[in-house]
C-alpha cells in the first residue's frame, strides 16, 4: 500500500538513534571488541576555499594538481593520426589475413569481406625525438617532445555510448561514478566559486555522436561531486541566473532560509544527499557572480585569442579550450571537452583532415598557454577518443575498433618525446606494453596522489573504487 504523504521516513541511522536500539547495539558490540577507527567522512564540509574530499590528505606527493580531458568522441582513427603503420600502406586493397580478426568483435563490418585500407594521410617525424605524427596536425606536432603517445591502448566495448561510460567509469554498467567524480570524492576542488568538475561540448567534422550526461555522473557517490555541463552558447549554466525582479540581496534571503530548512532537517534524518543540496544552492549563489566573469573573455589580449584561433564564445572547440585554461586558473580540479566529429565510418580521408583541423591549434594553444603560465608542471593533458578504427575498410571509411588504438598524455610527471606500447603491423592488435583503461585511471590517479586501490566508497555493502576489481597498473614508464 503506497504510504500517506504526510509519512515521515528515517534512514537507519536516525531510526536506531531514536528507537533507542542504537544504544542497545552499540553496548553490545563495545562489550564484544574494540570499534574500529572509522574513515573520515567529510560529505557535508566545505574547506575555508573549494569542496572538501574524502582524502586528508592524498597518498603520496602528487605530480599534478588538474586534469583537463580533451576528449575526441566518436573514435579518431589512430591509423591517420597517432600510429605510424607503413605495412599497412603496402597491402592497401589485399584481403586483411584471418588469422588477425578471426573470433575478434567487430561492429558494422560483420560478416563482409574485409579488405585493408592503407592510411590516408601521411606521417613526419616531429621534434627532437622524432615521433611520428601525421601531417593533419601541423600544429600539434610541434608539441612532439612534449607528448607521451600510448599506441597500445585497448577497451572492452565496441559501440560509442557503452565505451565512453567504459573510459569514464571503468565499467559498462550506467549508473557508476565517473572518474572525475572519484577525482573531486577524493581531493576535493580549490575553487571556491566554481564545481570542481565542469564538462564542455563542442561539434564538427563527422557524425555528431550524442553525449549522455551519465559519462560525468558521480553514480552512488555524493551528487555534489558530479560535474557539471558548462554550455558554449547562450546561458552557460541553466537555472542559475535571478528571474526578473528578483535582487542579489533577496535570492541571498531565499538561500538563507531554504538552507536553515534544509539543516534542520539534516539534523534529523543524516542524509548525505540534504547536505549536498544545502551547497548546491550556496554554489548556484557563487556562480551568480562568478560566472559571467569567467566567460566574459574581452580581458584576454588578442594574441592570446589569435594563438587558439577562436572567437571567444562561438561555441567552438577552440573557444572552450580558452576557456578550459581560465577554468584551471580558477581552481577547477577537472575539465572535460569532448569535441563530437570523428565518427568517420565513411570518408575517412577528408573527414580527419576537417576534424584534425577544428582541434588541432587550439589543443596545441592549450598546452602552450598552459606552459607560458607556469601551470603546465601541474596540469595533466590527455587527448584521445573512446577507441580507435579497423585497419579493414568500411567503403572509403572505417568501423570501430577496440584491440589497439592511441592517445596521447602531456604535462606534469610524464615523459615528453616517446611513445609506449605497440600494435601489431596492421595497427590491429596490441601487442606490446598493453595499456587498458584501468591502467590508465589507475596512472591518472597515480599522478594526482592518489593509490587506485585505497581510494573506496562503500556502496550496498561493496567497498567500489575506480579500476574495479579487475587487476589494473600504474603505467610507470611513462613518469618522470
């Protein structure tokens, strides 16, 4: 029967409190053994500046105090970008062997002939170290000996949504936190004024593939630990701005109230989820103010807009790594730009030489920026997509593809100037140094100070974390 409206409902804190069995069970279990020290939990605490972790302090020095996510939705083809394959051009056309794809999942190319597609673009040695880039990004080549490429990353699942909610979760199950939710659950935000987790969107170049707002969920932790979607045109934060008539001094009074309501009752019922709806209002108040200073980007000098190539606020890729960079000036512990273009099933050639351009100054831009700034050394860069494309043709295009592909890494604690990892002649199969996506949150969190394996949070009696319960490694030879 559904229970009357008016019903009071207690978590089981609150019932044992007041019932008086509380006292019951805790005489017995004092009289049993000693009580264990608990974990600090700080979910409803602000910091005098930012949003508090759960982390006194974090494991080990950290090399980075940011990651900034430029993340390529829909599968760049590291066969035209990042992996240097010139066996590859030599068979173009020829029957892709069986023994390479017998028994391996593929997406749109079941069942059809599968025949190899050469690449499409050609490849240079850049920098001092010589790493082979390929020639659509004339100006991320110039950050050559900065990059660290890892040509043997591998996924577990083959379609956009379930390997992007891979590659931010760790899992194919929805509902499961997002990396930059453990990041912000464990350290916490320095800004004061601004979520510690701020998303961004942009579009161009191929199939725009949807976002799901899951892939920056914080799932069964904290809500106030989610990130938040920043829009590059129009309102940049829904449901924020004053309605007409109303004055900062008054919405001041509304937050006051409401929050005093809102205290009273997290006093009884012990909810985590009513202290992060106390500072969700005082953040919404913050962002009132701090908001449109953040976007308003007339104080940035002209060679700076210039040297992204954007028009501040256009809502282009370029426009939101400006804005990415004045995030992280702000305290913003993690920065996701998924730039929806690289879903290139067929015309390949031209589509990653139109989408290579819409990204590739302004990602070069970025890290420069960053550098000249003196927040390069702790700032950690990562460009990549959720996997890569066949080696086979699919017409003049390329199918998804999860047994090897590329990103790449830049920044504090990471060796510039090499790549790690191998995939076989036909850019098919990791072979070499293989890299999974635990591996590579189990290094994220490495260089923010963080052990993947003591960062946990006990959910229906399940002590969680990041990297599952899969086996997963620090991809220690890339650091410095």
């Amino acid at each position: 029967m559904k229970p009357s409206t008016d019903q009071t409902y207690w978590n089981r804190r609150t019932f044992l409190r007041q019932s008086g069995l509380g006292s019951i069970a805790l005489g017995s279990l004092l009289a049993a053994e000693p009580i264990a020290a608990a974990p600090r939990r700080c979910d409803g605490d602000q910091q005098e500046s930012g949003l508090r972790g759960i982390l006194r302090e974090p494991h080990f020095p950290p090399r980075v105090k940011r990651v900034i996510h430029l993340c390529m939705a829909g599968g760049p083809s590291h066969l035209e970008t990042l992996d240097y394959k010139p066996v590859l051009a030599e068979m173009h056309g020829k029957p892709m062997p069986d023994s390479v794809t017998s028994g391996q999942p593929i997406a749109q190319l079941q069942g059809q002939a599968l025949n190899i597609l050469g690449p499409q673009h050609g490849f240079k040695p850049c920098g001092q170290s010589g790493l082979m880039i390929a020639d659509v990004f004339p100006h991320m080549s110039e950050l050559a000996d900065q990059m660290c490429v890892i040509k043997s990353m591998h996924t577990e699942q083959i379609n956009h949504d379930p390997a992007h909610t891979f590659f931010n979760t760790g899992t194919a199950i929805s509902g499961r936190p997002s990396m930059g939710s453990w990041v912000l659950y464990g350290l916490g935000s320095e800004a004061d004024d601004l979520p510690g987790f701020i998303v961004l969107t942009s579009e161009g170049g191929g199939q725009g593939q949807p976002i799901s707002s899951r892939q920056w969920h914080s799932g069964f932790l904290p809500s106030r630990y989610q990130g938040v979607q920043m829009h590059s045109t129009g309102a940049p934060v829904h449901y924020v701005s004053n309605p007409p008539g109303v004055g900062r001094e008054q919405q001041r009074e509304v937050i006051d109230a409401v929050g005093k309501i809102n205290r009273l009752r997290q006093a009884e019922l012990q909810d985590p989820e009513m202290a992060a709806r106390v500072a969700g209002y005082e953040m919404a108040f913050r962002m009132q103010a701090s908001v449109p200073k953040l976007t308003d980007m007339s104080d940035e000098p002209a060679h700076i807009v210039e040297q992204y190539g954007c028009t501040p606020g256009d809502g282009s890729f370029a426009s939101n790594c400006l804005l990415a960079r004045r995030l992280a000036e702000r305290g913003v512990r993690f920065i996701q730009l998924y730039h929806r273009g690289w879903d290139h099933h067929g015309g390949v050639k031209a589509g990653v030489a139109y989408t290579a351009k819409l990204v590739d100054q302004a990602t070069a831009a970025l890290v420069k920026d960053l550098q000249a700034r003196d927040m390069l050394k702790d700032t950690l860069i990562v460009w990549g997509g959720e996997f890569g494309r066949t080696p086979m043709a699919q017409g003049d295009g390329r199918d998804h593809h999860i047994k090897g592909y590329s990103i790449w890494l830049a920044g504090g604690g990471i060796q510039g100037g090499r790549s790690y990892g191998e995939t076989d002649e036909f850019g098919y199969h990791a072979v070499e140094k293989k890299a999974h996506v635990r591996d590579f949150h189990a290094t994220l969190l490495h260089l923010l100070g963080i052990d993947h394996q003591r960062l946990t949070h006990k959910f229906m009696g399940l002590d969680f974390r990041l990297t599952g319960v899969e086996e997963a490694h620090v991809l220690s030879e890339i650091l410095t």
